[in-house]
C-alpha cells in the first residue's frame, strides 16, 4: 500500500478522535489544574463529558426530522416541481445539522468545565 493513500486516512483519524475527546481532556485539565482529588477529578471529567455528548445528541436528535425528509421527502418534492424547498431541506439536513451539533457540544465543553 503507497503511503499516499494512508497517511491521510490515519492523519484524519487521528484527529477525529482527538476532537471526540476533547471535552473530556479539556474537563480534566480544568480539574488538574483546580487541585482537585484524583477521584474527584475522575469524575467530573466523566460527568462534563457525558454532558457534552449528550448536547450533541440532543441536538442531532432535533435535526433528524430534517435528515428523514431529505432522505425521503425530498426525492418526490423534487419530481413535483418544488426544487427551491427541496434544496433548503436537504442543506440543513447536510450542512447546518451536522455543524450544529458539533458546535453546541464544544460550547458546552468548554463551558461546562469552566462554570462548575
């Protein structure tokens, strides 16, 4: 396999996963640097990441409606002649949903950890 065709593949990876856990890592710097106990600490970086998934699932959750019409209502409105609101469904089925939910749990990342 030419390193051509990995090297982006494991880099993107990489980052994925640095990015999933950022709210955890960042909730146990917070708490490191606050002095917290160990035990302690554990646990409230598991409760703000558990927070901040949960945000992103919430919110996901609320665009999922938008991402079933796109999937299947937005095929017929186009065969129907409305092709202004099936572009409209299908953008914030793809665009703004995804982004949203990313967006919100890393505010609520950051602004978890910082608050408590």
């Amino acid at each position: 396999m030419h390193p051509a065709t990995w090297i982006p593949t494991l880099l993107m990876t990489l980052g994925l996963m640095v990015a999933v856990a950022f709210p955890i890592w960042f909730a146990w710097i917070v708490a490191w640097r606050s002095g917290m106990r160990r035990g302690i600490r554990r646990s409230f970086a598991l409760v703000c990441g558990l927070l901040a998934y949960g945000v992103v699932l919430m919110v996901d959750a609320l665009f999922l409606p938008f991402d079933m019409f796109a999937t299947f209502t937005a095929p017929s409105l186009v065969d129907a002649g409305h092709d202004a609101t099936a572009n409209v469904i299908f953008l914030v089925s793809r665009e703004v949903g995804s982004w949203v939910g990313v967006v919100c749990g890393l505010v609520v990342g950051v602004g978890v950890p910082l608050e408590v």
